[in-house]
C-alpha cells in the first residue's frame, strides 16, 4: 500500500511538475491557460450501480510556438490535466499530456491534440468479493473546437471528443488481478461554456467516457465496461 501511494504521489508530482513548467515559460510564448475545477462525478462499472462524488481537475495549455499570422500555418500547443476523486474507491484517477499543432481562423480555433492518458481504476466489489483492475493507458487523439463571441469577445465555447483506442495495461501491484480484457469500443466527448474577466477566466464543463469490452472470461460480470460523466466548474487564468 505505501509503494503504491508513492507512485500515486510521483505520478501526481510529475504531472504537476509539467503544469507549473508550464506556466513558467517565458511570455514569447504568446498564450496559455491554467484553471482548476470542482463537480460531481457518476462512475459506473458493468452491471454495478452507478456512484457519484466529488472531483477536482487542474490543467494547462500553452503555445509553444505560435504561427506567423501573414504565412499562416499551424501552432505547436502542449499541456496536461489531472482529475483526482475524492473517493479513490470508486471512482479512476486520470493524468494525462498531449501536443500538437493548432489552427486559428478569426475567432474559432481549431487543434489536435496527441494525448497520452493513465488511468488508475478502482477495485471492483461484488457481494464483499474484490476485483483488482489492471492501470490503462491510452492513446487518444481528440479534435479540439473553441470559439470566442459576444461583446469583446469574452464568451467562449469549446468541443472536444475522439474515439478510444485499445488500451496498454499496466500492472496494478496485486497479486491477483482480473485478467486483462479484449477491447471492443470507446469514446470520450467534452464541451465547455465560459467567459473571460481579462487575465481570468470562470467555465462550466461536461465530459462523458465509455469504455466497453468483450463479454468473455477475461471480463466476468462485465467488471470492466466502465461508463463516466462529470460535470465540473472552475476558474483560472490566461497569461
């Protein structure tokens, strides 16, 4: 259990360490956000109820290098989030780093973003019996929307969503877990309204992630189609 809290510590320190760096490149960089938000969170897992509870994300986004504006061409953007429960039990921890080029054209921007995103599930229980789940990554590669309107622009909107890919599993440190499933389909889909306060900026979030697998022996009782919606809102700051 300690081990496993120090690299739940580490992950988090590390991916913590890339935000703030983040936020510490020099202004050259022309753009970047980095906002912290809290909601509610609905995890469901096969045939198991659903159960909600408390969510805290943070994350950041900056242009690393910004396009010529008379040559056009792409934007190079980096960034990462992490979404931490309150109650691990239940619900998966996510950290995630993505880059990628961005397109601007007046006010709607256009990105695409590499991601790479580990997720910490929890332990199945069915009538007091325990199912250790495996860690995923994933590959995901969403198209990013925001666009910008209203009275000096400061209202914006912003879409996001891909398909999943089929995960890479990662030891969970239990001497029995659940065998590793075969993937069948996935998606994720995200969308946002807020609005700009010079240097900071309020939003209001929903996602929603599926994942679902073969119904076979490597997948008992469905223990890992696992269905998740949260909404969230927060604030952060645009430098």
């Amino acid at each position: 259990m300690e081990e496993f809290q120090g690299m739940m510590r580490g992950k988090t320190q590390g991916v913590l360490l890339c935000l703030v760096i983040l936020v510490a490149i020099p202004a050259y960089c022309q753009r970047g956000t980095f906002g912290i938000d809290v909601g509610q969170s609905s995890d469901k897992f096969g045939s198991l109820p659903a159960v909600s509870g408390l969510v805290v994300g943070i994350d950041g986004e900056i242009t690393v290098l910004k396009a010529n504006k008379k040559e056009g061409g792409a934007s190079i953007v980096a960034g990462g989030e992490i979404r931490l429960p309150s109650d691990t039990g239940n619900h998966a921890k996510e950290f995630a780093i993505f880059g990628g080029p961005g397109f601007q054209y007046r006010n709607l921007s256009i990105e695409v973003h590499a991601q790479i995103r580990k997720i910490y599930l929890p332990t199945g229980n069915v009538d007091n019996q325990f199912f250790v789940r495996n860690k995923m990554e994933v590959l995901e590669i969403p198209l990013v929307l925001r666009y910008r309107f209203g009275p000096g622009k400061k209202l914006f909107v912003e879409a996001q969503g891909a398909p999943e890919f089929s995960p890479r599993w990662r030891s969970a440190g239990s001497l029995s877990p659940l065998p590793n499933p075969d993937f069948d389909h996935g998606y994720f889909v995200r969308g946002g309204l807020g609005y700009i306060f010079g240097k900071w900026y309020a939003k209001g979030t929903y996602e929603s992630r599926y994942f679902k697998f073969n119904a076979n022996q490597f997948n008992p009782n469905n223990l890992y189609n696992w269905r998740t919606n949260a909404i969230t809102g927060g604030a952060g700051f645009v430098f």
